[in-house]
C-alpha cells in the first residue's frame, strides 16, 4: 500500500514577486496592460483617466494659478483648488466610480494647501509636487541600474512571467531604457521648475507643472506601450481551412 504523495507546500512569493504584482495592478487599473490587443491612442488615453481623468489633474492646478495671479490671494486660490478636487471626489462617490485617483488627488491638494498656508508662501504649494517627482525620478533610475527595472517587473506580472524577463537580454535592455526615460521625465520636471520655486514665481511655477504634466506624460506612455508591445509580440494566429 503506498502512501498518498503530501502535498508541496505553497511557495512565499519573493519581495521583487510581490513588488511587481503592486505595479503590475496599478498600470492593468490604469489600462496598460500588453497582453491585452488594444490600440495605443485608447491605451494613452486610459492611462489618463478620460475627460474625467484630465479635468481632475488640470483644473485644480489651473484655478490655483489663475486666482493667484490676478488676485494674490493665497486663502482664495487655495480653497478654490482644493474645493475643485473635493467636488471631483464626491461626484465620483454618488456615481460609485472608482475614486482612487480622485481622492489622491484631494490629498496630495489638501497636503500642498495646509503646507503654503503654514508657510504663507504659494509656491509652497507645489512642494509636495517636486518631492514626488523626486522620489518617482529616483526609483526608476536606481531600478534601472540596479538591473530591476520598475518598468519589468510591473510588465513581468502583466505578462504572466514574474521575473523571467531578466533573463532575456533584449527585454532587459528595453525596460532598463524604459526606467531610463521615465526617470528623466521626473528629473527634468525638477530641473525646469525648481528654480522658479527657489524665486518665488508661482505664475511660472504653477504654469509649467501643467504644460510639464499630462502633455509630457502622454507621449511617454505611448512610448512604453509600444516598446513593450515590440519585444512581447501578438502570437499568431493559427490558420484555418
């Protein structure tokens, strides 16, 4: 009489498994996800939210702006900006829609608004703004040279292969290239805007975060796309008779 086999006990995902899964969630969300055949305008266009998703990143900043500007008024601006982003989340919420973007932003706004009234400084208002692009420049640069693109672990998931990818040289190069870029989108985001932070020019300041935003995040996203989308090809079709 033998002896039924024990089952194998399950494996513990690694940090890099569970990391990516994370990533991996947050573009399929977004509606990045290569294994899907999607065209690349819908995919850009998903990742930004849709008329819904833009009118959220660009009017709280752009009622900010234009209310400082021609009124000097922080307190105003302020309000305004963050009574925007409060108005966004709260539609989302009746219309039971997904309100995590909407609500990070009602955050990041009510975070970045507490700090320029604490300071009574309006470019304090964009602080927390330069620290993200800071921290998201950073980890894609040290994810790429440290060979764990974040870019490849996130697509690794999407894909169904984990951390496979590392092992190809040409997937490797392209996401080390991919963390490359987008490393360099939040490193010129900072070159570009601290020194109007550093004078005090909000009108500057504010007006090249929104030009520096979506308009630069688009094409970027349209680039991944297709350079991820190069090197995890259709399969084919088998033909039929």
């Amino acid at each position: 009489m033998t002896m039924p086999e024990a089952p194998e006990p399950e494996r513990t995902p690694s940090a890099s498994e569970l990391f990516g899964q994370a990533l991996g969630g947050a573009a399929r969300r977004a509606g990045m996800d290569p294994a899907k055949d999607a065209h690349t305008g819908h995919v850009v266009w998903a990742a930004m939210g849709g008329w819904r998703g833009v009118l959220e990143s660009v009017l709280p900043g752009l009622a900010f702006v234009l209310l400082f500007t021609f009124t000097q008024n922080l307190v105003l601006s302020l309000v305004v900006s963050v009574g925007l982003a409060a108005v966004f989340t709260v539609v989302r919420l009746l219309q039971r829609s997904p309100v995590s973007a909407a609500l990070g932003g009602l955050v990041a706004a009510a975070v970045a608004a507490g700090l320029a009234l604490w300071t009574g400084r309006g470019q304090d208002n964009f602080v927390p703004g330069l620290i993200t692009n800071a921290a998201y420049g950073t980890a894609f640069l040290l994810s790429a040279l440290i060979g764990w693109s974040l870019i490849g672990l996130a697509v690794g998931f999407l894909m169904n292969e984990g951390v496979a990818w590392r092992a190809d040289a040409r997937k490797r190069r392209v996401f080390f290239w991919l963390a490359i870029a987008w490393a360099a989108l939040f490193y010129l985001r900072l070159a570009v805007q601290l020194p109007f932070y550093f004078s005090g020019d909000v009108t500057t300041l504010g007006t090249l975060k929104l030009i520096m935003g979506l308009p630069l995040f688009a094409p970027l996203v349209a680039v991944t796309w297709l350079a991820v989308r190069a090197v995890y090809p259709k399969a084919e079709t088998p033909a039929t008779s």
